[in-house]
C-alpha cells in the first residue's frame, strides 16, 4: 500500500531540503553537478483517476542540452523514470531519491550510463550524442 500523498510529502521535504533539494509545489529540484550543470528532480504527481493515488517521478536535466538555466518542472528533463513500485514508507522513498541521484546525477555517472546503454527508456535523444562528443571529463 502506498504512503498517504500529504504524509509523504510531509516526510521527505525536510531531509530533502538536508541533502540540498529546493521545493517548489510538489517538486523537488537539486544542482547535483553544479560543474556540469546537471541537475536532479524529484516529483509527486496525483492520478487525475483517484485523488488517494499518486505518481512518483524522477528526472535529470542537463543545461548545456536545455533552453533553461534551471528546470522548473519534470517534463523540462532529458532524462525521465516513473517508479511503479508501491512506496510503503517515506525511508523507501527516500533511498529511492538517494539512488537515482546516485546513478545519474553527475556528468561522470550518466557517461558511464551511456557507455553501458543502462539510461532510463524517456531519455532525450540528443543525450547519448551530447555525452559521446564531450568525452569523460575529469
């Protein structure tokens, strides 16, 4: 069963504000490769079916791909993944957070992603050529 919406959101915002997130309505957004102006997003969406159900999404967004200094909402991402998995707890949700930031929430890691073919199915086609003709930097 997942975790009420308002609980939830009530929860995570104050550790994800800790870990660096900026909030803005039900979206979370973090510089977590300043350098590299790469950025990570976190969103809750409700269901438009059932106001109880909810949508978790993650995103990641690239400046130098972008036609935004900073994105402002998920579908500014290049990068996209909706969690179909019943969040249970607010701890879950949060090592899920943790996770995504965790794979490609550097120029480094979403490099290496692209390398090994391991990105999210909605990612923007311009991503792979971007990461390919930049080369690793170090």
């Amino acid at each position: 069963m997942n975790i009420d919406k308002q609980k939830l959101i009530s929860e995570i915002t104050s550790p994800l504000k800790i870990n660096g997130y900026k909030k803005r309505s039900t979206t979370w957004v973090k510089s977590s490769d300043p350098q590299n102006g790469i950025f990570t997003i976190i969103n809750i969406q409700g269901s438009q079916y059932d106001k109880r159900d909810y949508y978790v999404n993650l995103g990641v967004y690239i400046q130098a791909l972008g036609y935004k200094n900073a994105p402002s909402c998920i579908s500014d991402c290049h990068m996209q993944e909706r969690i179909m998995s019943e969040i249970s707890s607010s701890e879950f949700f949060l090592q899920i957070a943790e996770k995504w930031e965790s794979y490609y929430g550097s120029y480094e890691h979403i490099y290496e992603k692209v390398l090994t073919n391991k990105m999210p199915m909605l990612t923007d086609k311009r991503l792979s050529s971007y990461f390919l003709i930049t080369g690793k930097k170090q």
